[in-house]
C-alpha cells in the first residue's frame, strides 16, 4: 500500500498545492494564534483551550506533510 502511487489531473494537483499553501501560510499561524492565546489562560495543565489548538497544530502538521509526500 506504502508504495502507491497517486495520478492526479493537472486540476487535481493545482487544488492539492493551494490546500497545502492555505494551509501553511494561513491555518498554521491561525493555530499559532490560538495556543498564544491559550497560554495566556494560565496553567497548561488544566487548559482544555491549550489542548485543543496543540491538537490542532498536529492535524495541520500532518496534513502538510501528507500533502507534501502526494
């Protein structure tokens, strides 16, 4: 399965290129935004608004990567 490859029509890779640039030039500083933020509602440990943008941070992360080795 690893070793799969992808055909894509010319309008499938240019979709597949502004999914990756939104989202490295604009979701990850979106999601850099919100866990400042949530830094600021003091202890991490406890901070569910913390929680939820790190998980947000790894989605974005790994959607960049996946796009990235299409």
């Amino acid at each position: 399965a690893e070793n799969q490859k992808t055909v894509l029509t010319e309008e499938g890779l240019k979709k597949l290129e502004a999914q990756l640039d939104y989202l490295i030039s604009v979701r990850r500083n979106e999601v850099s935004e919100q866990i400042a933020v949530a830094r600021g509602f003091g202890d991490l440990s406890e901070n569910a608004e913390y929680d939820e943008a790190k998980k947000e941070q790894a989605k974005v992360e790994e959607e960049i990567v996946r796009l990235t080795n299409t």
